[in-house]
C-alpha cells in the first residue's frame, strides 16, 4: 500500500507543530522564509500532497489505478487499455488514463497528477523521449506501486510485462529472408527504450543467421514526438534508401505507426509494393487486410499484456505475496503474411 505522508509526519520530522507546517504549506506571512523553505523541501522530497491528504479512506486505499501511455491515437495501445479495463473491473478498481505524447516533461506532470489523486499504483508504458527515470523510482521506494507494460527499461526494479519484441523481429526478417530478399532496411524510433534496441537486435541476428551482412546505412531512426515530424522522417529515408545504388529491396518497420505511413507513404511516392519494395511490420491495426495492398504484419498480444500487467499491480497494492519476486514476461507474438511481403 501506498504510505501517506501527513502534516503530522512533516511536524515530528522537523520538530514544529502541525499548525507551523500548515501555515508554512499555505505561504502564510506569519511564518519565516527559512522555516518555509525548510518545510516545503521536506515536502516535495517525501511526496507530501493535500489532495492526496484529503482522500481520508478507512482502508487506505483509493481503489483506483494511474494509467500512462504514450497515446491514445495508437491501436496497440487501445488495446493494451481494453485488457487492462478488464483486469481492474473484475478486481473492483478503476482506471484513470493519461497520456504522455512522448514527452518525458509531460509524462512526469501525468505521474505527479495520479499521485496527488491519491491512486493506488501506477501502470506505464514510458514515452520514447524519456531517459531519467528518478522521478519514478524515487515515488516506487517511498511506497507507490509501479509495473511497466510494453515499453520496458532496465532501470527500474519490477514487474513489466511486454511482447517478444527480438523474436517478432527475428520472425518477420527471417519472413522476408525466407521470400528471397536479401536487401533488408530497417525504420525504427530513436529511443533507449526495448521497443527500438530488442527489434534491432532480432533483425541483426536473422540478417547474421543467414549470412547477411548488416548494412548500417540500411537503419534509419525516427522521431517519434509527433505525428508531423514523424511523417517529415519517414519520407525523407524512403526517399534515401530509393536513390541509394544498392538500394534495398525490403523494409522492416519497428512500430504500429511506421508501419502504417510507411506503406501509404511508399505509394504516394509511386512505388509498387512488393514489386518495387517489399514491407512487414510490427502493427495490431485492424485495417492491414485493406490497405493496398495488404499488409503483412507482426502481431502483439496486446490485450493479453494489458491484462497481464494490470494483475501484476493489483497483486502488488494488496500484497498478496509478501515475498513476490518480479519478474518480466514477454509474451510470443505472431506474423500475419499478406501481399506486402509476398515471394519476390
């Protein structure tokens, strides 16, 4: 459970009365600059929050779960929060949806927002532009439960629950291989995230399974802040791997929204896919079988992880295993061949 930080654990603390702590909290003139320089330090550092205060519940529980995304327009991610609604609704807890639009600043006022509301636990899926993660440690050791759900880091010390990013990358290379394409370029996101460096690493060892060679030149890194910048990146690599020499003559896309731009992309530019280029993806959109042509693509067991992760949390705010162990669990995700990578 969650501890709470009251004004009469800031008073022990500093030896002042709970009145000198609530004045100095409220920026009364009756209390000195240092004294409220020294509360509101003490404060800020153990999470103290009125509203969280406020909530009084007998249980000391909320019953109510932070969600933080990266997005919303974002099939997998829709679909990750319908298993996630499942997990909470059958355990009686709700859910408050936040998104960080990959913007680590806005993902932290997301987190500082939940915890203020006094939630329970926090599930996250980090923004691809966030690479300190203090902040949410320090709130996970003072007492907030924290799982991670499809993007995973190393930093932090719990459950994360994922797919098998390498091994969706190494099937959907290897799909390629195996269709004869022997030029393979590689769209990822410029992140530290496992979403970017596990779909690299499994194209790079189906590449090295085969005899490949990996081409440097053939990976591209997109930014993936917004949706015009996004677009602005895609194009430009397409247009440099199609004026290169040896141009490639297949592309593995490493997110839902590469994957999809890319291909309506590659036809505005006037290119037959497979004839020109071949393309597979890593992608749950419901709309690849129409896409022209249709999209070949790697599925994620997306409500399955959402679910997953959502029990994992709730096993973690009521401690029903006092010595639980964390663990990470990726669960397998499948390829899906359509026309877009068909027999070159």
């Amino acid at each position: 459970m969650n501890k709470t930080v009251t004004l009469r654990d800031i008073a022990k603390a500093l030896n002042l009365s709970i009145s000198t702590i609530s004045k100095a909290l409220n920026d009364s003139h009756e209390i000195g600059i240092d004294t409220k320089n020294k509360v509101l330090d003490y404060a800020k550092a153990h999470h103290y929050s009125p509203n969280r205060m406020a909530k009084g519940l007998k249980e000391g529980k909320s019953r109510s779960i932070g969600v933080v995304v990266c997005s919303l327009d974002n099939n997998v991610i829709a679909q990750m929060l319908d298993g996630i609604h499942k997990a909470t609704t059958d355990k009686s807890y709700q859910i408050i949806i936040m998104q960080s639009k990959e913007s680590q600043k806005q993902e932290q006022a997301c987190i500082e927002l939940l915890y203020a509301g006094g939630v329970d636990g926090i599930l996250i899926s980090p923004a691809c532009e966030t690479i300190d993660f203090s902040y949410l440690i320090s709130l996970q050791e003072s007492g907030l439960p924290v799982v991670l759900f499809d993007r995973l880091i190393d930093q932090i010390n719990t459950h994360k629950v994922g797919a098998n990013n390498f091994k969706g990358a190494y099937d959907a290379t290897q799909h390629l291989i195996a269709n004869g394409y022997q030029n393979i370029a590689h769209l990822n996101t410029n992140t530290i995230l496992n979403i970017a460096t596990e779909r690299l690493n499994g194209y790079k060892k189906a590449l090295s399974d085969h005899s490949i060679p990996y081409r440097p030149e053939l990976l591209r890194s997109c930014d993936y802040t917004d949706a015009n910048t996004l677009n602005a990146d895609l194009e430009e690599a397409l247009k440099y791997y199609m004026s290169m020499d040896n141009k490639p003559d297949a592309i593995f896309t490493a997110t839902d929204q590469i994957s999809t731009r890319c291909l309506v992309l590659l036809n505005k530019l006037g290119y037959k896919i497979p004839h020109d280029v071949a393309l597979i993806g890593f992608t749950n959109t419901e709309l690849a079988d129409a896409f022209s042509p249709s999209l070949s693509t790697v599925h994620q067991p997306a409500f399955e992880i959402g679910q997953l992760a959502a029990d994992k949390l709730i096993s973690l705010i009521e401690k029903k295993n006092l010595y639980e162990a964390y663990e990470t669990v990726l669960l397998p995700t499948h390829i899906l061949v359509r026309a877009s990578s068909q027999i070159k």
